[in-house]
C-alpha cells in the first residue's frame, strides 16, 4: 500500500440484510476480513511514516483508519453473530472461528498502530525524533510485520485460512515497533536530562 491511497472504508462484500448460502457467506466473510488486512497495512505504512516523520497529519489519518478499523470490525463481529446462528458443518464452524479470531487480532492491531502514531507526536512535541539507528531497525521490523500480513491477506482472498502461528507473529511483531520506538524516546529523554543536569 501507500500512505496517501484511496482505500474504500466500511463493509465492502458483506451486508448484514443480505446473507446468502452459508458457504457463500464465509467466501464473502473472508473477502472482507482480507479488505481489513488491507486497512490496517495502511493504517501501519502512515504510523511508521508518522514516528520517522512526526507529521501531525499522518497521525490524524492513523486516528481516522484506527476508527474506521474498528467500525468494520463490528460489522463483520455482527454479521459472523448471524451467521453462527446457522446449521454449518464442522468444517465451516472451524473456519468461521478462525474468521473471528483474525479479526480480532487485526482489531488489535489496529489499537497498536494508533499507539505508535501517538509516541511519534510525543517525540515531536519534547522537539525530539526518532534516532537514525532506531529508524533503521524500525523500517525492518514495520517490512516483516507488512509481509505477513501480506500474506495473510493474499491467503484469504484466495479461500485459505492463516495459522495462529502467523497471527501470533504479527501481534509480537506490532509489539516490538512499539517498543523500539519507546526505547528510542526514552534514550533521548535520559541524553536530554544528563546534559541538562551536568553543568558547565
């Protein structure tokens, strides 16, 4: 993705009024959840570009994406609720578990994300940025973090279900941005104060 694209926000393939087949309704399901992948690809490209940055609009569109990531997450949390009402087979009730914890974990995500965008401004409201060394090791682990969730959203689009394993890695990989950045403020806060404090 890029910062500034165009991306559709709300439910895209599901309606709530409209459900059809079971089979074809988890199709539906998973196409949706693989469009929230895709928002929060975005929503992280501009928190990373945001910290590097600190650029307040950047952050405002993370604020913007962050709420759009959770009101789509109610939607499809509404419309799995109607559809597990359903006689299913086993094999989609499994699949419709995996669904919801996807979700979940992509809701999560979108929380960190948010969080990121915000240390950003907190670095740029102390007249600080993020050191050259910090920003390197955080265009790595933002590049790991956006190829799997590539992954997990070209695996959905095409019908097949990510391991908790992958989802796992994602979350510790969001995590880790988030503490690399926290490392960074707090580096520069302690320079900042030992130079204060040490006198002529």
């Amino acid at each position: 993705p890029t910062s500034g694209e165009e991306i559709s926000i709300g439910a895209v393939f599901i309606k709530q009024d409209s459900i059809p087949t079971t089979a074809k309704a988890i199709r539906l399901l998973e196409k949706e959840i693989a469009h929230q992948v895709h928002l929060v690809k975005v929503l992280f490209l501009n928190a990373v570009e945001a910290v590097k940055t600190s650029n307040h609009q950047k952050v405002k569109k993370v604020v913007s994406l962050e709420s759009a990531t959770d009101d789509l997450d109610s939607q499809i949390m509404e419309y799995l609720l109607t559809l597990s009402q359903r006689k299913m087979t086993s094999k989609q009730a499994h699949r419709l578990g995996i669904l919801v914890n996807v979700s979940n974990t992509l809701e999560n995500l979108g929380d960190t994300g948010k969080r990121i965008a915000s240390s950003g401004e907190k670095l740029y409201s102390h007249g600080m940025k993020i050191a050259h060394t910090s920003a390197l090791g955080l265009e790595e682990l933002y590049a790991s973090l956006d190829e799997s969730l590539t992954e997990i959203e070209l695996s959905l689009n095409s019908g097949r279900m990510p391991s908790g394993k992958r989802l796992k890695f994602i979350s510790s990989g969001a995590d880790d941005i988030v503490a690399r950045i926290h490392r960074s403020y707090l580096k520069q806060i302690t320079h900042k104060h030992l130079n204060l404090y040490s006198g002529p």
